[in-house]
C-alpha cells in the first residue's frame, strides 16, 4: 500500500471528524500535501471563523485527540503523519534584528 493512497483516506477521515465537530460543515476543509519521499503527509484543516475553537478544544485537548488517531492510522502504514490547524492568522517569521534581541 503506498503512502498516497493511504494519505487520502486519512486527509477523509479527518474531514469527516472536524465536519462533525463544527457548526458549519460546509466551510470545513482539509487540504493535504505529501511529502518528497511520499512518507510524510501535512493535512492542514481549515474552517469557518467562529468554528476553530471547536476542532482545537479546551486546552488543545480535541486537537491533541485528532493527532492521537492520525497518527495511529499513518503508523500502521510506516508514514508520519502532521496537523496543522489554520486558525486564519498569519504567521511570521521574526526578522534579524528581533531574533537577535530575544536571544540577548
């Protein structure tokens, strides 16, 4: 069984659990990338504003349980297996000049 195959059941199971985690299911997405080596999969969910706090949970506890069962189910095919949960903000990187002020 290859790592794609099994990379697209896992991106549709997670889909179906966060569609019925949330209030508005049609919004939920999933979208998935595998890796070079085709042994890494980084599923990244996405959903309507007001519906994130519901795939993440009181202190990460849903999210932490999602990642339990992917990674069950990518271990049982030798893959890996990342979530990553967009909660809409945009992240940056720290420029030069602050990461050099943190690390002082």
């Amino acid at each position: 069984m290859n790592g794609n195959g099994t990379g697209e059941r896992i991106r549709d199971l997670l889909h179906g659990l966060v569609a019925e985690l949330v209030d508005n299911p049609a919004e939920a997405e999933v979208h998935s990338v595998i890796g070079s080596g085709g042994r890494t999969v980084v599923l990244t969910v996405t959903t309507a504003r007001g519906d994130i706090g519901k795939v993440i949970g009181k202190r990460g506890k849903t999210a932490e349980a999602l990642r339990y069962l992917l990674e069950a189910m990518a271990a049982r095919h030798k893959i890996k297996v990342v979530l990553e949960i967009d909660d809409g903000r945009e992240r940056r990187r720290p420029r030069k000049s602050e990461a050099a002020t943190d690390s002082a």
